[in-house]
C-alpha cells in the first residue's frame, strides 16, 4: 500500500548518488512530505507551509475537532521559520511582496541563484559524504529534546 510506497520512496532516495534539494513552494504535506525530507538540503518559500499531516486531521485527532485548524496549526510549527528553528529545513526563500504568484518571473529567478549556489557547493563534496550527511539529517528530525 501506500505505507510501503513512501518507504521505497525513502530508501531509494537516501541512496541517490546525487546532490538533492527539495523546496516547499506552497504546501508540502502528507506522505510526500516525508519523501522530501531526504534530501541534502530542504528549503521553503516563506509563506510555505510543510507537515506530515494537515492542520485539519490534527485538529480532529488531538481536539476531536477539525474547525480548530487554526489553532492546531500554531501548535504544529508548521511554517517556514518555525521549521528553520528546529532545524527540519535549511534555508527560507523571500517572496517577492504578496507572495510568490504576484511575481512568477522574480520567484523563479530568485530560486535559479539559490539553486546554482547550493548546486556549485554540493557537487564540491564525495558521493560518501553527501550519503552520510544526508542519513544523518533525516535521522535527526523528530528527535526529543528535554
């Protein structure tokens, strides 16, 4: 089923011998979410917004109730600057004002020299060592702090 589709999915992409770098643009949720999380680098627009599960099912599993979606949102850290915090995702892009779709042109640019800079420094480091670090990423996402 679906459960061992994202499992293949997550073990074929730990094993690619090639940089990776995912990018939230919008909502990245669900399984999918997961397999982007195996990457070298995971970056969000600002305004993106990335979770396993949405604020709605959250909302009906912790408070019983789905129109407290705003509320399980705010609980769940879900945005861009609540995920660079934790350290889930590596780099915020800015949008340009009112947000990525008011300037496609500008976006996609701004994303092209982000690319080209993280591309240029990726493919500087051994096969070996972007498999280990990228293990080691994934790893450590979830991960208690006391």
């Amino acid at each position: 089923g679906q459960g061992e589709a994202i499992a293949r999915n997550l073990m074929y992409m730990s094993t690619l011998k090639t940089p990776i770098i995912s990018i939230v643009i919008g909502e990245g949720g669900s399984g999918g979410a997961l397999a982007m999380a195996v990457a070298d680098e995971v970056w969000m627009l600002e305004h993106a917004v990335y979770s396993i599960l949405s604020p709605e099912g959250f909302a009906s599993i912790l408070y019983k109730d789905a129109s407290l979606a705003g509320e399980a949102a705010s609980a769940m850290k879900i945005t861009a600057q609540d995920l660079i915090n934790y350290e889930i995702i590596d780099r915020i892009i800015k949008e340009p004002l009112g947000g990525a779709h008011t300037n496609v042109d500008e976006m996609s640019i701004s994303i092209k020299r982000n690319l080209e800079e993280a591309i240029g420094r990726l493919k500087c480091e051994s096969i070996e060592s972007l498999l280990t670090k990228r293990y080691y990423k994934f790893r450590k996402i979830g991960k208690v702090v006391e």
